[in-house]
C-alpha cells in the first residue's frame, strides 16, 4: 500500500520512503498561482515530459524530462489569460503534441501546436471563441462523433451542460448533463459501441450521457453527494471504467461507483475538508489503477486501486495541480503537485537504480 508524506517547505528531507520504497524529491518553479499540468513526449526524444499552464503569469512552461526523472525547466511561452486547464493531444494530425488550454474569465480556448521539439506556437484558429457562460473552466479536444476530426469540448455551466465546438470551430451545440458541470468532466467508452460516453459533476449527482453515435442520450443521475471533480479509471480491476466523484462540499466524501453501469457504490471514502481534484494512475506498478485526491488546505489523499485502501497525505500548502505520469520508465507512475497558492511545485519521483542524485530543480 502507497504511503506519502508530502511538504513543500525547503528545510523537508530530499527523499523519503514510501511503503518501503524510496521516493526522490524534486522542486519545480511552475509559475504563480493555481496551476495545472499534462505529460507527454513534447520534444520527440521517448520521453516523459510535462507542461505546466500558471493562472498568475499567463503562461506555458515546458519542463523536459531525461528519462530518468529530473525535470528541467526549458520553454515558457504566452498561454491566454487566466489558463486554468491544459490538455497533451495532437491537435493537426503531424505527429507532434500540441496544447489545448482554457481560459478563464474570458470567451475562448487557447491552442498551441507543438513542434515536436520543445517548441509551441499558436495555432492559426486560436483564440477559438466559445459561447460558454460564465466562461471556461476546462477544455478538451476529443472526437466524440469517430469522423477522424477531433471536436472541442468545453464546460457551460450556466446552461446546464458541455459545449461541443465540431472540428475544433464551427456552430456549436450543448450536450444536456443536467446540472452545473463545474469543473472537470471525463470520457470513457463504458457500453462498448466505440463512441466516448461523457460523466460530469453535478451540484446534488454525477451525471453521465451515452453517447448514441454522437448524439447524446438524457443525462442520467448518479448518486453522488455534491460531487466537485469526477474521474474514470478502473479501480476495482474489472476491465470497465469504474467512477471517482469527489464532493467539495456537504459531506467531503470521495466515492467509487462500480463501472459500467455506476449502479453500485464500491466505496466511501471520508476526507477531512472539501475534496476538489482527482488524478488517475498506477502509483506503485501492479497494473491497477489508483486515484489521488487533493483539496485547498486539505492534504491529498490515495486510493489504492483493487483493494481501495487509502493512505492521507500531508501537504504544507495547497494543493491544487495534480499530474501522474511515469517519469523515469520504471513502470510505476510518479506524483506531481503544484501549490495553488505559490509558484511551487513537487515531483516525487520513485526510485530505481538508475534513479539520479535529488537536487532543486528550477527552484527560483
């Protein structure tokens, strides 16, 4: 079982040990205020990198990975203002990652075409105006309709649901999800048609909508209290999506409701303040799927995947970025945090024999 002790003060030991295994510490400057991040290969060399959007500068920083663990601060460019969220996917079909990036308090999505080597521009169709009320929280780019052409998918909270821009641009239509899909939603083929089925979080439930072929069915309630983010991954080793809601507000639970058909609620989980963001991955390499759960002031949480055991993780700060990727191969994904309320942020990096020496990172 995962057991991690998190802080973000410089006077904290540069590793420590997680359930018997050893975790290095690496201090990254992300940028002010809340941040958020996606991993991926961004400079086409294999390995694991990953990008940070930071709501106080604006901006959009790669940090590039050398295969085996240290992150190293490398390109900075103009991200909109006020990004709030960032997602890793190959927007132009070339081969390369690009970004797609929603801009809070403001009317549109920023989109940044990578090159493939560390570089971003910004996309010729960008800003991409949406007709989102209040404004975007978070974006994706996926294609829910399988033409080959990936659609944006934005949050439209006032109005109840999803907006979906078709091919990225274009007249835009609402998917229902009947309620106030705040912030984070996810997809996931859970009847097996091949199209992605879309879970969001609700003021009182999670919703989800089967996707009929690109059309949506009405959205249809999922128990939950007060659910704040919502994430899809297979917890219980089944082979189907099962769903993680977590409620920032009432009764500051995280809950499991077994996939596909979330009829059964697997798991309650208490947490001692306002849950507000879930993250998926494999933590400790038995192909199981666990879930980290961070709140403002409130520590983290993990999840362990199959036996859904948790250990609380104390954080000095507060937590908001979350990201789970493997950043050294060693089949064991790696924790990333960033602190909402500093320019700070932690990857604590498993260790393996190839594992290099911890030291500050591009701390500022």
């Amino acid at each position: 079982m995962i057991a991690l002790l998190v802080a973000l003060f410089i006077a904290q030991p540069d590793t420590v040990v997680l359930a018997g295994v050893p975790f290095t510490l690496q201090r990254l400057d992300a940028g002010p205020g809340e941040v958020n991040m996606a991993a991926g290969d961004f400079t086409g060399d294999g390995r694991m990198d990953t990008i940070a959007v930071s709501a106080g500068s604006h901006r959009l920083t790669l940090f590039a990975g050398d295969g085996r663990g240290r992150l190293t601060r490398r390109t900075s460019v103009q991200a909109g203002r006020n990004p709030t969220s960032v997602q890793a996917v190959d927007l132009n079909g070339d081969g390369h990652l690009d970004a797609v990036i929603a801009n809070h308090e403001t009317s549109h999505v920023t989109l940044l075409h990578g090159d493939g080597a560390g570089g971003f521009v910004e996309a010729p169709n960008s800003p991409v105006r949406v007709d989102v009320e209040p404004h975007p929280h978070v974006a994706r780019a996926h294609d829910i309709d399988d033409d080959g052409v990936l659609d944006l998918l934005v949050d439209d909270r006032n109005r109840g649901g999803i907006r979906v821009l078709p091919g990225l641009t274009g007249r835009s239509y609402l998917i229902d999800t009947g309620g106030d899909p705040y912030l984070g939603f996810d997809l996931a083929d859970l009847d097996g048609n091949g199209f992605p089925d879309l879970v969001t979080p609700n003021p009182r439930t999670a919703a989800v909508a089967m996707n009929r072929g690109g059309s949506f069915s009405p959205p249809q309630a999922i128990g939950t209290l007060a659910p704040f983010g919502v994430a899809l991954a297979d917890l219980d080793h089944d082979g189907a999506p099962d769903l993680v809601a977590v409620s920032g507000e009432g009764s500051n639970d995280i809950e499991v409701w077994a996939g596909p058909n979330f009829s059964s609620r697997i798991a309650r989980i208490p947490m001692s303040r306002g849950a507000k963001l879930v993250a998926t991955g494999d933590l400790n390499g038995d192909d199981v799927d666990d879930a980290v759960v961070c709140g403002w002031s409130a520590g983290l949480l993990v999840v362990a995947g199959g036996t859904l055991t948790t250990d609380s993780l104390s954080f000095e700060g507060n937590a908001w970025g979350l990201l789970l990727a493997d950043f050294n191969a060693d089949g064991r994904d790696d924790l990333v945090v960033a602190d909402g309320s500093s320019s700070r942020a932690v990857l604590y990096l498993s260790v393996t024999s190839e594992t290099p020496a911890p030291n500050s990172g591009d701390r500022r």
